[in-house]
C-alpha cells in the first residue's frame, strides 16, 4: 500500500520547492520569537514617584518649581538616611492651606511626635526615563503592580489555548487554513494590543494574539514535518527553530530604535499581516489530505511539487490510500486517541511532561541570567547568539547519533550543570553565570529535538492535534517558571537551579523511554503506533526488516 513517503521518492523528498516554502514558514517563525522576548521592554517599571494634587501644581507654578524641586518637597525618602525616595508614598499634607508659602512647602509634614506623616499616592505617578512602556501607560505599579505579571501570564495563557484550539483546527479543517487565520488574528490582536485604551482590553487582546502565535508556531513545524522525506526532517524542524534564535537577537535593535511600547508592539506585529500575501501561495499538506481521504487534491498538490522540483508524478498513481486499515482512519482527531492505546498514552504523558519541564527550566534560566537587569539591549542579544549554536548543534547531532540519545543526553547534562551552577558561590558570578548558560545551552538542545520527535511520535491522523496537546503544556510552564524562580529564591536563592536540575533528570529518564524515530516513516494512524512498537519490543533487528520489506512492497 502507498503512503505520501512513497510518492516523495518520486517527486522529491527536499527539492526546490519544499525548500522554498520552509523559507517562508521560518519567517513567520521570527515574529513568534518576538511575542516571548517583547515583555522585557513593553513591562519595564521605570522610575515613578506620587504626583501631587491640582493644589500642588498650582503652587509649582507660582513658586516655580522644577520637576525635582516638586518631587523634593512633596514625596519623602525611602527611610532616613536613604537617598532614594518613596516610590508609593506622597507627605500628607493640605496643600489647600492658606499659610503655605514658597519658602516652607512642607511646614506641616510631621506631627507632634515628629514622625513624617504619609500618604499614599492619591493623584497618579510621574514616570521618569524618555521611553514609554506599559507600566507608564496604564500605572501599573505600587498595589498594581500584580498586573505587570499578569501581563507576562496572559501572553502563557494564550500559548496553552492555542496549542490545544488550533491543533484541533488544523487536524479537522487543514493546516493551511489554520495557518492563514492564525496569521490574520495574530495581526489584528496584535494591532488593538497596541492601541488598548484601558488595561483590561490590553490584557484580553494579548491572550488573543498568544492563542494565534502558537498556533503559527505548530502549525509551522508540522507542515515542515509533512512536506519532507524522512532524512530531512531534522533539518527543517531545526530550521523553523533557528530562526527564533535569529528573531531573539534582531529584537534588541528594533526595541533601541523605537522609544515607545506602542511603536515596539506595532513593530513586531505588522509582519504577520505581511506575511498573508506569500503565505496564500503554500499548499495544504498532502499528507494530510490523504489522511481525509480527499485523494485527488493531494495528486493535484503532489503533482504541482514534482514539476518544481524538475520531477513528475508518475502515472501508475491512479489512487493512493494511506494504508491496509484506511477503512478505520480516524476523521476527526480527539483527545482519548492521545491515550487509548498503550503506545500513545506513553508516548503523549512523557512528551507532556518533557514539554512542561523544557520550558519551564529554559524561560526559568533565560529570566535568572538577568535580561531585566542591566543592559537589557545587549542581555537578549546575548541570549539569542547562545541559542544559535545550540540549534545548529541539534541538527549536526541528530543527523549522526539519531534524536534518542541526544535527546536523553541534553537533558542529563541541562540538570547536571543547573546543579553545579547552585554548588557555586555567588562571590564566583561568572563562573556561575557561565555553568548556567551551559545548563541554558543544554535545554536548548534538547527543545529543538523536541520539536522533532513529537511531530515524529504522532500518526498523521491527529498529528497536529497531538503535537498541540502535549506542546500546550510549554505554556503551563511559562506560567509557572517565574512563580518557580522568584518565589523559591525567598526560601534559598539556589533552590530554583536545584529544582531546575532535579527536573531536567527526570525528564532525561523518562525519554530514555521513547524509541528511536530517524529514518523511519511517520505513522499515519493510531494502530500504526501500536503495530510497530508491538514489533519494535519484540525484536528491534526484526522490527527493521518487516518494516523494510513493507516499505518496498
């Protein structure tokens, strides 16, 4: 029986035509890099201090007071002896008072006992600093502050929603359908994000446009998956991911560049809108139209490959069906296939789990090595060129020892480092800063074959489906990696890398657990997981050679 890894032989498994549209999906994979990184410039809290009341100003004016002289008779130091003032505090006092003068601004400021009386800040803050962000616009500081995290959360909620929604999508109504929508919503929420009037719509929106980005990012690679023969895959899933590096280290400039948080948000959303008019020119995945049954699309499609790879379909495909169990192929996907059988409940836990611990133990290190502390600009460049080698590392890697045993390794080695660096003196900053990158290197590796194996480890049937459930718990993880880093550091500054490490050795057990995938064609249904694992358990020699005789039968 003929599948879609057949028809490749014949018209080319990485031709020129499959290149160019990996070249177009890795673009829209840049502007996704842009929706995780942008929160370290739209959220900056810029120096602020207590506006004062109407009465206030009107006293400025008559005795002519600067912006500093106001701030100097009106909000108190931080404590006694500080040199830094209050931030969230204002002196209390009337400044409708007839006997205030020019000269004794603040006469009144302590009461009998000689404690400064306070208040808090009553008339909104000033923001000091020439770049405007999210913070400023809506004052989310002092008791709203909460709402800075929660304007990080929101982006996550979004990547769990729209891993699960618009994998479901993609498997019922086609990847190429899901991918135009998604690039459409990602735009249009994107732009309201950016011109939000109050905080509330701000916050939805940005839900909205995470729920689209990761669908473009699933999306994406499962296309990249699809449209290639085996021996190829590992170089355009690593491709769609080395462009997020690229995207990380092209950020900085864009942010230095543009001094407004509306400016910025515009910047990195216009793109996708952009991107539409090329993207209208990608085929729908032939496989997946073979999985619907819908035959002479996928020749039509199949054919328009081969006559730009220099090939043609050759005229025996009169029909093609995907395997000896067509008549059971499931039509619509559903979350009990994920764990009905035996193979595919194993298979979707541990991918759930590694998902969860990747991104938790990646944005927990990204956010630890200090992107908001000093020079943002040149902390995300550096960020992105670290992940750059990493990416490469995975495709040179995986071409020579398979995805299993790297796999396993680079979380062993992701947790082994997390833990040395927690061994580390503070007073020794570089080497420990230099152990954790390594243990941020490691992660890197082991996300970029991540990416690969699960679009490897699912049947086409419910392949976008299952790569979107078991991904959606990376957003999970974004969710939690911040509470993970900054609530655990209260208890001992080096409990989140110990529970970095203990994470990423457990995950590298449990990978320990999946087969090898390279070389070997996708399944296309559930039952082909459990055949082939059946067959693989029993006798891994054998298993190749029945599995080799199928291939040229």
């Amino acid at each position: 029986m003929l599948t879609f890894d057949d028809v490749l032989k014949d018209i080319g498994e990485f031709g020129r035509c499959q290149k160019w549209i990996i070249l177009l999906l890795s673009l829209s994979g840049v502007t996704f890099s842009f929706l995780i990184v942008v929160f370290v410039f739209l959220g900056t809290i810029p120096n602020h201090w207590c506006r004062g009341p109407p009465a206030t100003l009107a006293l400025g004016e008559k005795c002519g007071w600067s912006l500093e002289e106001e701030r100097n008779y009106t909000v108190p130091l931080e404590k006694p002896g500080s040199s830094s003032y209050s931030q969230c505090e204002s002196y209390d006092i009337d400044w409708n008072a007839t006997f205030l003068s020019c000269e004794y601004p603040v006469s009144l400021i302590t009461n009998n006992s000689g404690d400064i009386l306070r208040t808090t800040c009553k008339n909104g803050w000033y923001f000091d600093g020439s770049r405007t962000t999210i913070v400023s616009e809506y004052e989310l500081v002092c008791e709203d502050a909460w709402k800075v995290d929660m304007s990080q959360a929101s982006i996550e909620i979004g990547f769990f929603l729209g891993a699960l929604i618009t994998g479901y999508a993609a498997d019922r109504f086609g990847r190429k359908l899901c991918l135009l929508a998604c690039l459409t919503g990602t735009g249009v929420s994107g732009i309201v994000v950016a011109v939000a009037p109050v905080y509330p719509v701000f916050v939805i929106f940005r839900i909205l446009q995470g729920l689209f980005g990761k669908g473009i990012c699933v999306i994406n690679a499962v296309i990249a998956t699809e449209l290639v023969g085996p021996r190829y895959r590992r170089v355009v899933i690593v491709v769609t991911q080395a462009v997020f590096s690229l995207g990380i280290m092209l950020l900085p400039g864009f942010a230095y560049l543009i001094k407004s948080w509306k400016g910025i948000q515009m910047a990195i959303t216009v793109p996708n809108l952009v991107l539409l008019l090329y993207c209208c020119l990608i085929p729908e995945s032939p496989r997946w139209l073979l999985s619907r049954k819908r035959i002479k699309e996928a020749l039509k499609i199949s054919q328009d490959i081969a006559e730009q790879n220099g090939k043609s379909l050759p005229s025996t495909y009169k029909e093609m069906i995907i395997g000896e169990n067509s008549s059971e192929e499931i039509n619509n996907p559903s979350l009990l296939d994920l764990f009905r059988t035996p193979q595919m409940r194993k298979r979707t836990l541990i991918l759930m789990y590694t998902w969860f611990t990747n991104n938790v133990v990646y944005l927990g290190l990204f956010l630890r090595l200090g992107i908001q502390r000093g020079d943002s600009y040149i902390d995300i460049f550096v960020a992105g060129a670290v992940e750059l080698p990493a990416t490469i590392l995975s495709v040179l890697v995986v071409d020579r020892a398979g995805r299993h045993s790297p796999f396993v390794v680079s979380n062993i080695l992701a947790g082994t480092f997390c833990l040395l660096a927690a061994c580390i003196s503070e007073d020794m900053h570089w080497l420990k800063t230099a152990v954790a990158t390594l243990g941020r290197f490691g992660i890197t590796v082991s996300l970029s074959i991540l990416f690969l194996v699960t679009n490897e480890l699912q049947p086409t049937s419910i392949r976008n489906f299952g790569v979107s459930v078991c991904s959606s718990l990376s957003g999970i993880g974004g969710i939690a990696a911040p509470f993970v880093l900054f609530r655990l550091e209260t208890i001992w500054s080096e409990l989140p890398l110990v529970t970095f490490g203990a994470l990423s050795l457990v995950a590298g057990g449990l990978v320990q657990l999946l087969p090898e995938t390279k070389g070997t064609r996708l399944p296309e249904t559930v039952d082909d997981v459990e055949n082939i694992m059946r067959l693989y358990e029993y006798d891994q020699d054998e298993c190749k050679e029945m599995i080799n005789l199928r291939i040229s039968t």
